[in-house]
C-alpha cells in the first residue's frame, strides 16, 4: 500500500488541518489586533470536502487529525466535522487545539462525536496574566472546561503555553503546582518568529533550554524518546502525575523528528510550517472519483519536502502569524 514517506525517510502519519482562520482572542504573540479577515482568502472548507481530504490522506497512512485554527470552535458545524473525521477509516485519533472558551458548553458534544485528543492553550494561571496575554478575562472558565474534559476521560488533555520571556515567565511555580494531581501534559512551546511578530519576538523569546535547566533542577527527568514521538521533548517526576514537554522549533534535531503535514482552512497542503509553497488541494476534493488523483498529488508533493525549516535564518515563509496556518 502507496503510505506518505519523503525523501528523508521520514513517515507523516498526523495531519494538522486548519478549519478556519478566524480567531476570537488577542494573543499578543499571535494576533495582537485580533482577526483581521482577508477579503481574498477563499472560504474554509465544507464538510465533505473536509471528509474526502482525511480520506485520502487515510488511504496513505494518516492515522491522527488534529483540527485547528484560528479558533476551531467559532465553526458552527464543529461537531460534524469531529464526527466525520471519525468515521474515516484508518484514522485513530481526533484533536483539537483550541483556546478553550466555548470547552464548558461544547466539550460533551465533542466526545460524544469522536474527539480523543484535547489541546487547551493556557499562556498563564494568573488571571491578570491571562488576560492581558490574551485579551480576554476567560481564565476560569477555561479552567472549568478543562475539569469537564478530565472527567468525560479523553484519552490526553494537554496544555500549550507559549514561553515569554516577561510576561509568563515567573508562572513555573503554578504551572508545576496544577499539575501535581492532575494527568495532565502541559507543553511550553518556545515562542517562533512569524512574518508579523519580529519586534514582538526580540522582546520576548525565551530559550526553551533555559526551562528545562530549571526544570532538572526540581528534579523533573527527560524521558526516553519513543520511536514514534513527535518533536517534543517529555518530562516527568515521581511527585508529579502530570508530565511536561518541550517543544522547542530551534533545536537543531526538531526537524528530523517531523511527523506531521498540514492543510489550511481553505485546502491548501503545507509541507512546513514555515514553508513558502501552498499546493491547492481543494481542486481535489469536489467528487469522490478524484480519491485516485487527490492520493497521486500527496504522493508527488511530499516528495518536495525540505529537510528542514529556515528559521535560525529568519525565513518564515508563507506564515503571517500562526493562526493562518494552523500552528
Ligand atoms: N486558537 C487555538 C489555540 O490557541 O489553541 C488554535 C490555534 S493556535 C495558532 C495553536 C497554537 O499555536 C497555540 O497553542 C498557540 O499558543 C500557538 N502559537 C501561536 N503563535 C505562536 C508563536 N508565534 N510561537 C509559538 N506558538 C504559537
Ligand atoms: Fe487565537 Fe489561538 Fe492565535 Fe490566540 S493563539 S490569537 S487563540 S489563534
């Protein structure tokens, strides 16, 4: 059976698909003056363009979907789009990232539709913090939804916390306390230079090495890395039942550990993050017969997959800001 492998050697079983750009918050580091809508950009994609898409990426091998944005959950017809990811074959697991605003109204439905992977951004747990990160006074509420996700037992709930040197960078004490009875993985991800965030990063970034010195001074170890682990680095502490990860996009390695493509909300495949090619796919997508000329054009645009990003040279490709792609 044909299956998404590159040039390098590398398999591409996680898709990252982006089922809108819009975003209803303010992080400072991703959308500092909120949304702004593009008159150009081409409307997100339907629901059975989104099922003929993970169709074909199943036939090659996808097993896990993660849906993002934007924010994912201002779709309306977000639960559809979970229950048809779900009923793919081959595809095993269903994520989402999301800002977690509307996880209290909507999380019961999502599991009932299939969702197994949750992912709640959460750059801080001071409230004031939060806010001002975000823009939004949402923080307990958020919280909230993540005690409901705990109990309905995904199979992972996670946090994202972008590391900024500041702004959030006093918040290790609460972090490692919210974690010490809860399973849950919290991933502090190393803030990335985008096409609109250059001054912004200069002030900000903070070297995800200099985490995890002070993490292995409280004792947190690195664990092994499983064969088909993604690019984060995972800790653990025997007081802890929550674990830690480092995603860290300029360490010289991460790149070899790819294991993910990724489609914006209008279709278009990215090979890279920070790549400067969109391949339409959308064209692909309008019929069921085009399942054999939609898994040829995979086939033949992975092959143009680059080793790695250019972003220790400052080159962010086609990437405005995260939201537009998905991050
Ligand atoms: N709106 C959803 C959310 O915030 O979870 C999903 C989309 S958001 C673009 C996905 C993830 O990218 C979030 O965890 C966010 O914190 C992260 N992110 C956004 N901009 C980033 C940047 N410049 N560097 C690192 N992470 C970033
Ligand atoms: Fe919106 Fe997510 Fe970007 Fe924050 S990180 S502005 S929630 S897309």
């Amino acid at each position: 059976m044909a299956s998404l492998i590159d040039r390098y050697g590398r398999r591409f079983p996680y898709l990252r698909l982006s089922v809108i750009e819009a975003c209803n918050f303010r992080c400072s580091y991703c959308l500092p003056k909120g949304y702004q809508a593009r008159p150009d950009l081409p409307r997100h994609l339907g629901v059975d363009e989104i099922r003929r898409l993970l169709t074909g990426f199943a036939r090659l091998g996808m097993r896990k979907v993660r849906l993002t944005g934007g924010e994912p959950s201002l779709r309306r017809d977000l639960t559809d789009i979970i229950g048809v990811a779900a009923a793919v074959p081959g595809v095993e697991k269903i994520a989402l990232t999301t800002n977690g605003v509307l996880l209290p109204q909507r999380i019961d439905d999502w599991r009932a539709a299939g969702l197994s992977h949750l992912n709640v951004s959460v750059d801080a747990l001071d409230r004031a913090r939060f806010a001002e990160i975000t823009g939004h006074d949402r923080l307990p509420h958020i919280l909230d939804g993540i005690e409901r996700a705990l109990a309905l037992g995904l199979s992972a709930v996670k946090l994202n916390a972008v590391l900024l040197r500041g702004l959030n960078d006093d918040q290790l004490p609460a972090f490692l306390d919210y974690l010490r009875d809860r399973p849950i993985s919290l991933r502090f991800i190393e803030l990335m230079q985008t096409g609109d965030n250059l001054e912004y990063f200069r002030r900000h970034h903070y070297r995800a090495e200099a985490l995890e010195d002070a993490l292995q001074t409280e004792g947190w170890g690195l664990l092994p890395r499983a064969a088909d682990a993604g690019p984060a680095r995972e800790y653990a502490h025997p007081d802890y039942r929550g674990r830690i990860g480092i995603i860290a996009p300029y360490s010289r390695d991460f790149c070899a550990g790819c294991n993910r493509l990724r489609v914006t909300s209008s279709g278009d495949l990215r090979l890279c993050l920070f790549g400067n090619v969109g391949i339409p796919l959308r064209p692909l997508l309008q019929d069921e017969d085009q399942a054999d000329e939609l898994q040829a054009a995979l086939i033949s645009q992975l092959g143009l997959k680059a080793l790695g990003h250019g972003l220790h040279e400052g080159q962010t490709g086609l990437t405005p800001h995260l939201a537009s792609i998905g991050g």
